[in-house]
C-alpha cells in the first residue's frame, strides 16, 4: 500500500526569512532577482584551525538592529533571527490568523543546534546570557517564540539533521490535516557558530572558495544562518494562499552516517512517496529546489535520484546554497519559502556559485534566474547526516 | 487520519536493570551499573564494530532496538522499506555536544545530532522508511505513538518503531538544570516499542492507547509494563 493522497490540502497564508541574502522576503527577492551569493569572509569565524571562513553570514547591519551578532554578548541569536522571520510571517498571515483561538495555533520549530553559542560560552567558563542559556534547548526557544505570537496549541521541535526544516512543514501540516490545529506557525533557525565550523572542517567538506552545488569543480559547502517560517491553515481559511502543501515523503539511505547514498536511491523514495502523496506524475514538477549543498557526494546523489524520478524529462533544477550558504535546520523552511516568493514573482531562481556543469549533473540546471517564468508545480528536498532523505511537493497559484 | 495499533514488541534499558517482552524484567548482573559499564557482548550475540565509537544516546537507543528482537533480518526488502522510526528524546545530543567542544574529532561531530541514533539503527537494520526526531522536553500536543498511528494510518509506513531515548552527564544537568533535571545526578534510560496496524497484526500484540504525552513518559510506562507481563 502506498501513502494515501491528501483529502485537503494545507495552505501557506504567510512567510518571513532572514538570512545571508537579505533582510525580509523583499530583499531577498531582490537578491534572487540579481542572483547574487550571500557568501562572504566573515572575521567573527577568522580561525585558522577552520578551512575557510568563507560563510553565509547574516549582514551586520541587520544583527546590529537585532541586537547584535556576538554569541558572547547578543543575547539569544536564534531567539531573535527566528522571532523576525515569524514576526513577518505572521504579519502577512494578520487576517487569517485574527479570528483563531490561541490554543489552535500550534508551533513547529525545527533546528539543529539550537542556541549552541551559549553552551560553548558555559564550557569554556565564560558568562553567558540567562536566555541564551534557557535556548540551548530547543523546546525552551520554541515556548518563548510561541509566546510570543500567541500559539497556545501543540508544540514540537524537529530535529533530523539537514531535513529538519521540511519535517517541520510536514508536522505543522500534519497538525492542521489531523484537526490538531487551525494553524500552524512553522519556523526554522539555525546560527553560524565555533562548533559548526570546527565540526565541518574536521569532516573537511568545506569548500574554502564558497560553495558551487553541481559544477564540475566544486569541492563542499559553505555554511550559513538564517531563519524562515511559514504559516499554514486549514485550506477553507485561506481563500487565496500564497501556496498549497500537496505531498511529502522521508525516507533514509540506510547506508552510512554522514555520507549519501552512492546511487541516489533514497532521494529518489523519498521523491517518489511525496508525488505518491499528491497524486502527481513526475512530469507535473517544473522546479527542483535541490539541497545542492556543493559537496561532490551530495550533488552527485540528488542527481542520480532525479534522473531515477524524471528520466529523461529534467524539470529546472536548482540550488539556493549559494545564496544563503547552508543553514541546516532552517534550510527547509528558508529555501521552501524562498521557492514560494519567487514563483509568485514569477522568477526562477538561478544557482550562484555554478559556472561549469558537471558530466553527471541534472540535465536542466537554473544556472540564471529566468523572468518572467510563470510555473507553478515545485519539488523541494534535502538530505542530511544519518542518511535521511525529505521531499516536500508544493503548489503556488499564479498571481495575475 | 486515524487507526487502531497494537505493540508487538517492547523493550527498556535503565540504570536499574533492563528488559523485554521476551526476556522480563533484568537487572544489571552487578547490580547499578552505568552506561559506559555495559558491555555490548554480553547483552547481544552479534558484533557491531562501531558500538564503542558510538556516542552513549546512539549506543542506549542501539541496544533498545536490538533487545525488541523483532527479527529484522527476516523481514522482506518491502517491508523494511515501510518501517519508520518515531524517536523521541529530552535532551538530544547535549552529552555529545559537550564532549565535543572539550576535544573537537569527526567522529564526536558526527554523533552531535539526536537523529544519529535513528541512522545507526537504520544501517544496522537496513530500514528506510520515514522518520522523524523531536526533542521533547516541554512540548506540547501530541504523544509518539499518536505520531507513529498517523503515519500508518495515511500508508506511509505499515509498522514504526517508537523510541525514546535521553543520556546526559552531571555537566548537562547543571547546563540544563532549571529546564529538565530535578537534580544533576547522570540521567539516562531508553524504551522502544514495536507498533503495527491491528489489522495486519493478526491478532497478534497488545492494544495501545495514542494518549497525550509528548514527553513519551507514556511509552516508557508501557514499555515496563510489556516487560512485567511476560
């Protein structure tokens, strides 16, 4: 027996991001627009012991007016990154969300470190804000985020690697399909820090010159900090949705810890179950948003699951990573909403960082941005350590 | 969405003693024993090669799986397909995490999300269904096995495994102490249960509530009480 498909479907009626590329969904629009990377050298990160401090870092200005960008000092990060994008979410939601009661608005959170630079301030001995300390555990964050937007129903915090993000989505729109909740306030957020770049760099899957999801030279990924959120309701509250949740899949590669699968057969289950959720033949998809996080295993994985789902039909595929870097527990929600905003625009996102296409790459790659594009069927996945594999189908209506 | 599901298989691991719905209810052969103190081989006939490499909520989370001795190996390619794994856990990975801002290696990197339990016990066993990871100290809403009932209910998985895993030291506790632990004493305890569909159990396993804990305290309880009843 297959997954069922979708009786109703779960509406987008709001969403925010903050990241490398920009402040707010205007800004980052304008950066798609331009195609421009979001990566940067950053000094905060200057330590020899890393391979690069070549990030996504989020732009002093914009910590500056969040209270600053130094774990020691600022504060919870994540707390105020994953407060503005919900913040704008929710502002653009205000109508549909004005007349829920409280206790049926549930928050989803998903991260993978949480507030980790507190807990590298208290093992080095050094002073540590109280709250930053209270978020070193996500389900601490996720309460004073809920409220702090009034979501009195369910909440969970999500934490399965690098698919973290689109379990989320998956969650919150659980949540709302079961009648758990009317909405669902779904918010990703991960922050650059000492112990992610160590991490990555003993693992030596940086790339130092920035990151370059399917070019021929690429050789890792670059790191990076953000928060998206979403806002989901019950589909007969949002009249007219920014978008639609028609499918997701999960599934994992059952063959090693921190690497992908050598033939993509695990993407492409987890590809397969989410179409199997909409009711959708693989040629319905007109965009892959891939994880292309520009490792040379990564890439070469989502590849072979494409060409496993899509034959010899690509759809446009491409990569946000070089934009933003990869935020790891945000990334589904920042990349899903991402997707969202420029198919309304009717733009589609270039991949910044690729030049050469590699021999095995998708056939189709969105090199540059294309508008005006309209299209409307969009495929999102990521994959992570533990060999977890998620794919979440999305449709956005077109906007005349 | 919603179905009926019964446990085929339950098993626990707590500093008290161990158990499973095959075995009872054991104590540790020397009374309270802690987790780096328990050896591997003596509990399980077959070798993992990584076992000591692993981090102690990977290894809690392992030797539950192992003690439900569901027969995995039997199990057909399809099936092991459309096994999923629900887990549960406090804390996460914050043992893992402080070890390794005390001595940074990959292979302590690599145990520093909750979810490599999940990938261990998925390469073991060759399980590729869906999964899912929260960390569950203070939410709210819905319990595990509400989660893994709806995930067979929509045709996502045929069975799930439930799991419910916490390992942290004293410095966690002290880290943490206001948010989880009544004291800092070492915490850690791993419950797993093996659900299906009742009616493709054939009559087989025990009824079991969804209930509403999502701190999975429910799963423990019915997991001992599983055990208690062989």
């Amino acid at each position: 027996m297959g997954p069922s498909s979708l009786t109703e479907t779960v509406a987008v009626a709001g969403l925010g991001m903050v990241s490398a590329a920009g402040d707010g969904a205007a800004a980052t629009l304008l950066a798609l627009r331009e195609n421009r990377s979001g990566l940067h050298e950053c000094a905060r990160y200057a330590d020899p012991s890393y391979m690069t401090h070549c990030v996504g870092a989020v732009p002093d200005d914009t910590w500056n007016r969040l209270g600053g960008a130094d774990a020691g000092t600022a504060g919870s990060r994540t707390y105020r990154l994953a407060n503005h994008a919900l913040a704008e979410a929710v502002r653009q939601a205000g109508p549909v969300l004005a007349g829920l009661d409280a206790r049926r608005v549930a928050l989803v959170l998903s991260t993978t470190k949480a507030e980790i630079g507190a807990l590298e301030s208290l093992v080095a001995g050094s002073p540590c804000d109280e709250r930053a300390q209270r978020h070193i555990l996500p389900s601490q964050l996720a309460a004073d985020l809920a409220a702090a937007h009034h979501a009195m129903g369910a909440l969970q915090c999500v934490s399965v690697a690098c698919i973290s993000g689109l379990v989320a989505i998956q969650q919150g729109a659980r949540l709302v399909l079961a009648g758990a909740a009317d909405a669902a306030l779904v918010v990703g957020v991960d922050v650059l820090s000492h112990f992610v770049l160590a991490g990555f760099s003993t693992l030596k899957s940086l790339d130092p010159r920035g990151c370059r999801p399917f070019d021929k030279d690429r050789q890792g990924l670059s790191l990076g900090e953000g928060a998206g959120a979403l806002v989901l309701v019950r589909s007969d509250l949002a009249p007219a949705p920014l978008a639609r949740i028609k499918g997701w899949g999960v599934s994992n590669d059952a063959n090693h810890l921190t690497g992908p699968s050598r033939d993509g057969s695990g993407l492409a289950l987890a590809v397969e179950r989410a179409l199997g959720m909409a009711h959708w033949r693989p040629e319905a998809i007109e965009y892959v948003n891939a994880h292309g996080t520009g490792t040379v295993y990564n890439d070469r994985m989502e590849a072979l699951a494409f060409k496993t789902v899509f034959g010899n039909h690509s759809p446009w595929v491409g990569s946000c990573k070089g934009l933003l870097g990869h935020t790891l527990g945000a990334a589904g929600v920042i990349e899903s909403a991402l997707c969202i905003l420029a198919a309304r625009a009717r733009l589609m996102p270039g991949t910044p960082g690729f030049s050469i296409p590699d021999e095995e790459a998708p056939a189709r790659i969105a090199a540059t941005p294309q508008c005006p594009l309209p299209y409307s069927r969009i495929l999102k996945t990521n994959a992570g350590f533990g060999g977890t594999n998620s794919a979440l189908v999305l449709e956005v209506p077109h906007v005349d | 969405m919603s179905t009926e599901v019964v446990a085929l298989a339950a098993s626990y691991l707590t500093p008290e003693g161990y158990g499973s719905h095959t075995l009872g209810r054991r104590s540790w052969p020397t009374g309270r024993r802690e987790l780096m103190d328990i050896a591997w081989s003596s509990l399980f006939p077959v070798p993992c090669s990584r076992f000591g490499r692993m981090s102690p909520l990977t290894r809690l989370g392992l030797m539950a799986v192992e003690l439900l001795d569901v027969g995995f190996a039997e199990m057909t390619e399809e099936h092991r397909t459309r096994l999923g794994i629900c887990m549960f856990s406090p804390s996460g990975s914050i043992a893992t995490d402080i070890e390794f801002l005390r001595e940074p290696g990959p292979g302590v990197f690599t145990y520093t999300l909750p979810s490599s339990v999940i990938g261990e016990v998925c390469i073991r066993h060759r399980l590729r269904g869906p999964t899912l990871c929260l960390m569950s100290a203070g939410c709210e809403g819905r319990g595990m096995v509400e989660e893994a009932a709806e995930r067979m209910a929509m045709g996502e998985a045929e069975s799930m495994l439930c799991l419910l895993c916490e390992a942290r030291g004293p410095e966690a506790g002290t880290f943490l102490n206001y948010a989880l632990a009544p004291d800092n004493n070492f915490c850690w305890y791993a419950s797993a249960l093996y659900l299906a569909r009742k009616d493709a159990a054939r009559g087989q396993g025990k009824a079991v509530a969804k209930g509403v804990s999502p701190s999975g305290a429910d799963i423990h309880r019915m997991c001992l009480e599983m055990c208690e009843e062989r």
